[in-house]
C-alpha cells in the first residue's frame, strides 16, 4: 500500500486524526434525530447542501492523498476508482420533496470526479465490508496486470435511514461504544471517507485478504465464533505466518454484547496466548462501509509514527470474552492481523506486514 488518506470525525485529515488519538477519548455528540437522539461521531458540518458538502469532504481527502502518493500527474488521471459504501448518497436523497434513488455508480462517478481520476470506476456494496471488497478487487487486477496503481474509497456520510435502522434493530448504545469492556451495549455509529492508493511497493504489505461467510444471523455472527475463526486461519496460511508471529489484531469490536464475545472466543481458539489487540470504532465510531479503508488508514498511520491506538471506552475487561485491547508503543509491531465483518454473514481478515 502506497498511501492513505482520512476524514472522520477525529479530523479532517489523517494527521490530524492520528494526533488526536493521543488524547482524551471524543464523546460523540447526539447530532441526528431518527428514531431517538443516539449518540453519532460526525465530522464538522459545512455550509451547502448534502452533496456540496460531501465535495467538499472528498477534496480535500483527494488532495492530502495526491500529495502522499507522489505519482505523476499521468499517473493519477489515469487511476481507476473502486468505491465501497453501505448508503451511497441516501442522504442527499432524504432532503428532496420528491426523493428518488441513483444507482450507486452515480456517486462513484462523481466521486472519481471529485478526485480527479478518470479510469474505471466500480462501485461495490457489500454492507459493513464494502471497503474491503472494493480493495479486494483492485488487488485482483493490480495482480492481472491490469493496473499498476488503484485508488479505493470507503464512503459513509451522515443520513437519516442508517440510524434509524440500526436503533430499530436495538444495536446502538445510548451513551457510547467500549469494545470488549464488560459493560458495552452496543453500538455508536460514525461517518467517515477513507482512501487507499494500492501499488506494488510501500511500507505495508498486504500479505493477504481471507473472506467467510456466516449464515447464522443477517445481523452477526454465530456465537461460537467459528466463521470468523476459519477466516482468520485462512488468512494466516495464505500469508505463510503461524500464529506465533502475530504481533497486533485489529478487532472488529464495536461494543456489540454479542458480537465481541463471538470474535474473542474466534480468537482464543486460534491464538493460544492471544497477541496485542485494539478497536478502532470507539475512536471514529462503526463507519459501515467506510469502515475498512478508514481503519486501515488510521491504524496503519499510527504504527508508522510508533504508536498502537488506545481503545477508547474500554475499562474493565470482561472475563468470559478475556481480551483486553492494549495501547503504547509500535516498535515491535511488524505482522498485523486486521478483522472486518458485517451484515449479510461478511467476514474478512487481512494480513498486514511492514515492508522493510
């Protein structure tokens, strides 16, 4: 992986957003009225409307990761752009008096505009894995020679409907997330728009993308964990790493009563002496879609500068899911074993290694 860029509600930039993990935890704000005010990690708002804003959001992400990447100006106009998201551009649609849906590709176009690309574009959904099949499909035709260089977009921006649907599910938490902790309750949802230039060389390395599905539940995963533990043994064996070499596991872990528990007895059936673990979704809230490049961003940034996140929100550690998510120092952190899941049964797990 080339280069990476962020915009979430810890900043408007991945440096600002990685400085801002070193401080006291955020407290997301109870700024969306659906169905309740739940508490929601939103980035600031800007003047126009749903779309003015988002251009403006994807701008100056394209104009950070533009500077980050180094290509020519050739090179960049000529990247395709593969875009994950679970909502698309719902909300610019809950405004209109008359509301009628675009197809998803609508956005991506508009997207690629946005960051001045003009090769491909793919639009993928795949709930809260959408970011990660965008990039598991620009990895494929970077390896069939296809491309050289691919930019991958997670998109999740504030909307009304996502909301609502998860507090009518009863998955949020009314106060905050604390991944692993014993007294979560669910989840805080977030917006974000992460994005990845991929190219053969850079300081990671994706070793590789493992995928499970898990038809216990449209809504989570089985309580025994036994999808997600497949998965994370394929991506083990594809890498050719036991799982002594791991150093560090980015959890899934939103806060989810069930939904830890199921991936801490995943990981103690494949980790006898679990490594180092954190979550990320306590910091930028569950970004759906974005999820996986927004997280990948932020945590890969933070190693780079020497540091594992702190997982915000956790306290207490719950005896029966036994993981306690550990922050500090990144020196040792070389082999990196990245967890991503969402609705529909999605499982992925990535392996990550540094490259010198």
């Amino acid at each position: 992986m080339r280069a990476a860029a962020l915009a979430s509600a810890l900043g408007p930039d991945l440096d600002a957003a990685i400085e801002r993990l070193s401080g006291a935890p955020l407290v997301p704000a109870p700024c969306i009225d659906a169905g309740g005010r739940w508490p929601y990690f939103a980035m600031p708002a800007a003047s126009g409307s749903w779309m003015e804003r988002a251009g403006q959001i994807a701008r100056a992400v394209a104009e950070d990761l533009r500077r980050k990447a180094a290509l020519s100006a050739s090179e960049w106009q000529g990247l395709p752009c593969f875009v994950g998201s679970s909502s698309h551009d719902v909300g610019a649609r809950e405004s209109d008096a008359d509301p009628a849906l675009r197809p998803p590709l609508e956005l991506a176009g508009t997207l690629a505009q946005w960051f001045g690309v003009r090769g491909p574009t793919l639009a993928v959904s795949s709930a809260c894995t959408s970011g990660l099949t965008a990039l598991q499909l620009a990895l494929d035709l970077i390896a069939a020679g296809a491309f050289r260089h691919a930019l991958v977009l997670g998109v999740e921006l504030a909307n009304r409907l996502t909301i609502a649907g998860f507090a009518g599910l009863g998955l949020l938490s009314p106060r905050a997330a604390r991944p692993c902790d014993r007294g979560r309750d669910g989840l805080v949802l977030g917006e974000a728009l992460g994005a990845l230039l991929l190219s053969a060389s850079g300081p990671w390395r994706i070793g590789s993308l493992a995928w499970g599905m898990d038809a216990s539940s449209l809504t989570g995963s089985a309580p025994d964990g036994e999808v997600i533990g497949r998965t994370m043994q394929a991506a083990l064996s594809r890498a050719l790493w036991t799982a002594s070499e791991v150093d560090l596991v980015k959890l899934q872990a939103a806060g989810s009563p069930a939904g830890d528990l199921s991936e801490a007895r995943a990981l103690r059936a494949i980790f006898p002496n679990p490594p180092r673990t954190v979550s990320l979704k306590s910091a930028i809230g569950h970004a759906l879609g974005a999820s996986g490049p927004a997280e990948l961003a932020l945590l890969l940034g933070a190693l780079d500068r020497g540091r594992v996140p702190a997982t915000w929100g956790f306290a207490t550690a719950d005896t029966e899911a036994g993981l306690t998510p550990s922050g500090g120092d990144a020196a040792a952190v070389r082999r990196v074993l990245f967890n991503l899941s969402g609705f529909g049964g999605n499982v992925c797990s990535m392996a990550l290694q540094r490259s010198t």
